[in-house]
C-alpha cells in the first residue's frame, strides 16, 4: 500500500474517533440521565467524564419531539415610538435654545401619528427654527405650519427602524435573562413586526416561565471598585469546590476583563452562590458573560466584578446610538445622551471618579465597564478598540444594551401554552422501530445484493449516521421532526452514491477489466456524477438555509451535513476499503 493509502487510513480513523467523542454527551444524556433531567445541563455536566465534550455540546430535541414551553411575547411598539417621539421633541427645544434661533415652547405629541408640534414663542424666529429642524432632524418630517405652530412627524424610514431597533431590545432583554436562568437549546425568533416568539423545549412551568421573562429590564450606571482583593482573600480563605470550576485570575487579558484578582467560572449560578456573604455591603459582586464568537454569542465563562454604592439609574439615558466607523483616532465608539437630571448625577459622578471603571448593567450583568475619561454631562462616548466585524457586533449590541433604558418597549406575554410532543412516547417509538427496521432492511439488502462491496458500503453507510449526529451536536442543533426527514433523506442519498459506484465497477468488470483497473475505473467515473448531485442538492439546503425559519431551518441543517458527510464516505471511506481489499491483497475479483 502506498503512503496516501496510510495517510487517508489516519484521516478516516480521527474522524470516526472524533465522531464518536462528540456523542458522548448525547450519550450520557439520552441514556444516562433521567428523562425529566434531559435538559439539565448541570446534571449532565456532573455525570460527564472528564475527556468528554461539553455538556452544550449535546443532541437535544425539539418542542415536536420532547415537549416544552411555547410563548408569544407582545411589544409594545405604540408606547416604543411615543417614547421616542417624546425624546426627540426635547431635543428639538434644547437644539433650537443652543442654536440661539428663538424658543420652542408646548411641545404635543400625538401617540396616533407620531407628530410633534411646536409653539414658537416669537413668530418672527418661525421660519429660521423650522428650516433648522428640517435639516438637523433627518428622522422627522415637516408636516404643516400653521402660523406660530410647527408639526413634524417620524418619516416611514425611520418608523422602520425604530420598529427593528424595539425588538432587538426586547430579544436582548429576553436572551439575557434565559441566560442567566440557564435554560438550553431555547429557540427566539421575531413574529411579525412586534411580536417575538419562544420555545423552551423540556420546560413545563408557565409561571417560572412568567416570572423569568415578564419583567421590566434595569439599566444603571455604577462604579467598579478600586480594590478587588476580597476575591483574592475568599478564595485563600475559603477555597471554592473542585465541582464548581472556580478559578481565581491575577488580571484579564482584554478591555472588557474585571480589574484584577477576579474569579470566573463556567457556572454563573456556582459563582454567585460562592461569593454570597463574603462581600462587606453596599458593596456589591455581579458577573460579566465573555460570550463566544458567532451568531448564537453563548456564554462561554463568567468573571465577578466588585461594584461599589454610587450609580446612575438608566431610566435617566436620553439615546445611545452605534454609528459604524470609527473617530478620528481610528477607535469605534458609542455616543449617548443624557436627560437633565441624568446630566447632574453623571457629571457629580464622572467628574469625582476620573481613571476608574464605569459599570454598564442590564438586568445585573455588567454589559461593559468603560474606564472614565473626563467628566460627562448631557453627552458622551464609549470607546473600545476592536477592529472589524467584532468591532461592528461589539458596538451594536452595546448600543442596544443602553437603549433599553433609554428606549423602554414594554413586552407583555400575549400568549403561552405548555405543549406536548407532537408525536407522543407510543408514536416516537414506533417511529424509532420503523427507522431501525427500515435501515436494516437496507443494510441486508446491500450486503446479499452486492456482497462484500455492499458491506463496506454498510460501513460507511453507518459513520455517516454517526457523523450527521455528531454534527448537529457540533453546531448546537435541535433535532425536530423536519432534522429527521432531512437525515433520512441524506441517508437515502449515501445508500444512492455507493450503488451507482457499485454498478460503474460491474460495468468494468464486464467490459473485461481486470479487478484493479475496474475498482479504480469505477470510483472515477461514478465521482463527478455523485459529485454534481450532492453539490445541487447542498445549494438547495444552503439556500433553505438563509431564506427558511423554525423547522424549515432544521430540516436544512440535518440536509446539509448529510451531504458533507455522504461525500466523505461514499468516495473516501468505501474507496480506501475497496482498495485494500482489491490492490492489498492483489485480488483478482471483485466480490460486487
């Protein structure tokens, strides 16, 4: 055999290895734990082994499959917009005062329209007021002057925006608070323009559900303390257990790390639990989530900040807003507005506390703690130095982080429901029976039909199961019913791939080639005709993919890794086997 032969022999060998090491958690949580622990991701965490995966790395089941929790949640876009109607108008008064072009007086907001109007209080000044709005305030339209009054309203770009800005708010509110309740593989998408909807697959309390995402979100600015080292002396004096990973940290490594010593740890719950009691009040210990690169952001370890008594509420935030580019100095940045009386306590704050950190909190997680600059009054900024896309993500989601104090969209529950799984225990095992009876009467067929060459193709046909599972535990996936149909399409597509090479190596062999020249011959003919058939078909779950939702996404997910996985073992596995039983041994026959 030659050394290409070895070298794919050790590819083969890591992947299957690599496949069955990525099962491990889905193991121990389908057949380990107890079913009403399924979802518990502490548990599994516990009965795991030290060299396995983990615990998010596990196989779950969706809402169809297992059952759970179903919200929709209603935001208020009315109340969102009148909001900022109300905010913007406050600004015209201030803008035109320090402009020195007359003075606004009665600003009225119409709720219905979104409309603003101005009395100005000298008639003479209208016209200089009215062209500075028009051009200043490119959110707002003029909509009518009549004699010392002026009335503009939010345009329909805008309302757009504002729509999609409110209910990013609201997903930010929600994901942070299941966040923090440690509920896995929940699904949140936004319905319509201002409803968003939830699915907590192996849930069944609608109350804890409620109470977790009901409430209102808080918004503060406070202060980290200057001195950390209470976590230094709790972890010496009373070391954390084994079990709760805690770890004590000199100093962080990026602008977002506490000041140092900090402690982190995987488990939020954990941590908090270990620092209770152990921090002299007011002062008080909250935790940061370091999230993970991508469009998921989970959390992939916490870290404690010590925060001290003086705070300014967020409720007192007048706008944030990410502009995308870069200052002068080449820094991304998010610029902020405060109300007047927000203006006094974060001058009386800032101005008193030059050099120190700045905790932004939302729902008690530090969001980001900014080092003060200077003195900040009515405006400001926050400067981070990131570059690139991470930079982009970074300040959009700070940007929307402020404005939920700044821009408040009430969120009520419009509709929650306790849902079963859709095909019952009975059905789901009778369906399970079906798939394995299906599957063994294809593997038995293989094997009579094309006899050793249909047992390699078992093989293979089986590491492709294998590593469809393995990669929807990979990439956090949720098997639905719709994941189900599109593994059993792809494992219908290997069985097609092998039994067309199968086929071409008999029409070799009876063109009268010998079993080399006919294996050989019959893998290259038969790997662009597979080769373009998976390709079309990964196109059509790519573009499934981008364009679907919910469970058309699932389906695409299970499509596309199928297809990855059946191009790997239908030419590389079968072929390596195939050629060592036929150039190996020197065979002179092929047993197809």
């Amino acid at each position: 055999m030659d050394r290409n032969w070895y070298t794919r022999l050790g590819v083969i060998l890591a992947v299957t290895l690599g496949t069955l090491w990525m099962l491990v958690p889905s193991y121990y949580s389908f057949f380990v734990l107890d079913r009403a622990d399924r979802n518990n991701v502490e548990k599994l965490k516990n009965v795991l082994p030290f060299w396995a995966p983990p615990a998010k790395y596990r196989l779950s089941l969706g809402l169809d499959l297992q059952g759970g929790i179903h919200l929709v949640m209603h935001v208020d876009m009315k109340t969102a917009l009148t909001k900022r109607a109300e905010r913007r108008a406050s600004q015209m008064v201030s803008w035109v005062a320090s402009k020195k072009l007359g003075e606004l007086e009665n600003p009225e907001v119409d709720p219905e329209n979104n409309r603003v109007t101005f009395t100005v209080k000298d008639p003479a000044t209208t016209d200089a007021i009215e062209k500075g709005l028009v051009d200043t305030f490119t959110d707002f339209k003029l909509k009518g002057r009549d004699g010392a009054k002026i009335s503009m309203a939010l345009d329909e770009g805008s309302l757009e925006g504002m729509t999609t800005e409110a209910l990013d708010m609201a997903l930010l509110r929600i994901r942070e608070r299941i966040d923090k309740w440690g509920v896995a593989e929940v699904q949140i998408a936004k319905l319509g323009n201002d409803q968003i909807q939830i699915s907590l697959p192996g849930q069944s309390d609608p109350e804890q559900v409620k109470q977790l995402i009901g409430e209102t979100g808080q918004l503060e600015f406070r202060l980290v303390a200057t001195d950390s080292s209470a976590f230094a002396s709790m972890y010496t004096s009373t070391p954390p257990a084994d079990t709760t990973r805690i770890r004590l940290v000199q100093s962080g490594t990026t602008a977002d790390s506490p000041p140092g010593p900090f402690l982190e740890s995987e488990d939020r719950k954990a941590l908090l639990e270990y620092v209770a009691g152990k921090v002299a009040a007011p002062q008080r210990v909250l935790t940061h989530c370091v999230k993970d690169v991508g469009p998921k952001s989970k959390c992939l370890k916490y870290q404690t900040y010590l925060l001290d008594t003086q705070s300014v509420p967020g409720d007192l935030l007048k706008g944030a807003w990410f502009p995308g580019s870069p200052n002068n100095q080449g820094q991304y940045y998010v610029a902020f507005e405060m109300q007047p009386e927000g203006a006094k306590q974060m001058g009386e704050l800032t101005g008193k506390n030059i050099r120190r950190q700045m905790g932004i909190i939302l729902d008690d997680n530090v969001m980001s703690a900014p080092s003060i600059q200077s003195e900040i009054t009515d405006s400001g900024t926050i400067t981070f130095g990131r570059m690139g896309s991470e930079a982009k993500e970074y300040g959009k989601l700070l940007s929307i982080t402020l404005q939920s104090g700044a821009l408040p969209a009430p969120v009520s529950i419009g509709e929650i429901r306790v849902v079963g799984a859709s095909l019952g225990d009975e059905l789901i095992k009778k369906g399970t029976f079906a798939a394995l009876l299906g599957l063994a009467i294809v593997v038995l067929f293989m094997a009579l039909y094309y006899k050793v060459s249909g047992l390699v193709a078992d093989v293979a046909l089986v590491l492709n199961g294998g590593l469809i599972l393995a990669g929807l535990a990979a990439f956090g996936a949720t098997l639905t019913l719709p994941g189900i149909a599109g593994f059993v399409l792809t494992l219908g597509i290997a069985v097609d791939a092998n039994v067309l090479i199968n086929e071409r190596v008999r029409e070799e062999i009876a063109a009268g080639k010998s079993a080399r020249a006919a294996v050989d011959a019959g893998y290259d003919r038969a790997f662009w005709t597979i080769f373009d058939a998976h390709v079309t078909t990964l196109i059509a779950g790519l573009v499934l993919m981008f364009t679907g939702t919910g469970p058309v996404r699932g389906f695409a997910t299970s499509l596309i890794i199928g297809i990855v996985a059946s191009l790997f073992t239908s030419i590389v596995v079968t072929r390596l086997i195939t050629t060592y039983f036929v150039h190996g041994r020197n065979a002179s026959t092929v047993s197809v």
